[in-house]
C-alpha cells in the first residue's frame, strides 16, 4: 500500500468499513513522536513488592467505581510505522459509566465518536465529511465507553500488572503500571496506566495494539461527579450526511 501522501487518520479507523470511503476513514491514524516510547516503559523506579502493585490497582478500581461522571481535556498521540510523519491531535471526554462517552476533538475541530447508550458514532469531517460511521458499542478499545473501567475494573483478573516506574504528570504524582493481558479476547498486546497517587485516577493510557501501533491518551482537567450536558452525550447526525453501518 502506497503511503506517501497518507493522512492522518481519526480515531474511526478502529471501526470496520464495508466501503472505499470508510475505507478512507481507517487510513487517517494519527502518528506519534519515536519518543513516546520512553513513556511506554518509564523506569524511574525499581519493582514494587506485588502487594504494592496490587494497591495501585485497587485505588484505580475504587475511584473508578466511585465515578458518576467524568470529564477531561485529552491529548492523543498514535505510532503507526506505515504512516508519515508523527502528529498529535487533542479534545474533550465526556464520560457516563458504564454505556455514555463521547470524545470531541478541538484539534482536528469538529471530529467526534458518540457512544449515546444504544449506538457508537463516529465522524471525521475533515477525512469524510459527507458520511457518518454507526455500529454496536464495542466493550473494550479506544472507542469503548470502558475507556477506563476494561484497565481498572478486576485488572488482576484481566491482567498481570508489573509496577515498571514512578513520576509526575501534570504536577500529579503517578505510579507506572505495565498490564499484560491474561486472555487474548483485549484489541491491545499490552498497556501502560499511569495512576494518580491522590486519587486513583489515571492520567495516562498507553497501549501497543495488535498491529503494532502504539497510542498514548493523556489527560488533564479532570472533574468527576459533575453534570454533563445532555447534547455531549447525543450525536445529532448532520445534514446532508449519509449513515454507514458496518
């Protein structure tokens, strides 16, 4: 496949497509600088003791199981080694647990995946601005309202956990843990959480998915347990765009 002028590519690229222009959507991946590798595996600090690491995770589960809502500023960042140059793009979550999540991008502006409690849409007017992408809600990935809950909810049954570093985002002190998972039924090989010592949030996402491309969520701005207007969590399909149902 000839790369040369490839885009980047919108988050909608994890969705299957029946047709050329879909197609189109799942070559625009985002890339991310070589750098970010150092934070795939970040070694400030030696192993925790397993009862450390299992402390982590249980202060991430049971902030997570404390949320009613959650919003935040995020900044996506992708490798893709068939794609060009590395770039990043950047938005809001809205996040309702456990089916209600919406991440809405400044930067490309306008570009936004819904998953409204029945549906997951996906936009990308700037790749594909006369179509919409719809499918069932997937229950893991980049695009699941479980964005947080598949890395925290039971992480010891899902995973093997490796604390692998400590260090600060954001002015926050976070514990770096590496999650393998235990079954092969995840869409990643591996990820990286970083969880906020304060209150058991995560700050960072890290995963190296089955084809190798690796991506980095960070995320700053969090509110929890606040009221999330009802049209964040709505996607209204624009005019004059047609609904593609893979």
């Amino acid at each position: 496949m000839d790369t040369t002028n490839a885009r980047p590519q919108h988050p909608a690229a994890s969705l299957s497509s029946p047709d050329a222009a879909v197609r189109r959507v799942r070559g625009r991946y985002l890339v991310l600088r070589s750098v970010v590798g150092a934070l795939l595996l970040p070694c400030s600090a030696g192993p925790l003791a397993a009862q450390d690491v299992e402390a982590a995770l249980a202060r991430a589960e049971q902030a997570y199981h404390r949320l009613t809502t959650l919003t935040a500023n995020f900044t996506q960042t992708l490798v893709n080694p068939m794609l060009g140059e590395p770039e990043e793009t950047r938005g809001r979550l809205f996040l309702t647990p456990p089916d209600r999540f919406a991440m809405r991008w400044t930067d490309p502006s306008g570009e936004r995946i819904v998953a409204d409690g029945e549906w997951l849409w996906a936009y990308a007017p700037s790749s594909v601005p006369d179509q919409v992408i719809r499918q069932a809600v997937p229950q893991s990935g980049p695009s699941s309202p479980q964005l947080f809950g598949q890395f925290v909810d039971r992480p010891l049954e899902r995973y093997t956990a490796q604390h692998v570093g400590e260090e600060t985002t954001d002015g926050v002190a976070v514990d770096i843990v590496l999650l393998t998972p235990r079954h092969a039924d995840m869409p990643f090989r591996r990820a990286v959480i970083a969880v906020a010592r304060s209150d058991g949030l995560l700050r960072r996402i890290s995963v190296t998915e089955e084809s190798g491309q690796r991506r980095v969520l960070v995320f700053s701005g969090i509110r929890t347990n606040v009221p999330i207007p009802e049209a964040e969590l709505r996607f209204d399909v624009p005019r004059g765009t047609r609904i593609v149902t893979p």
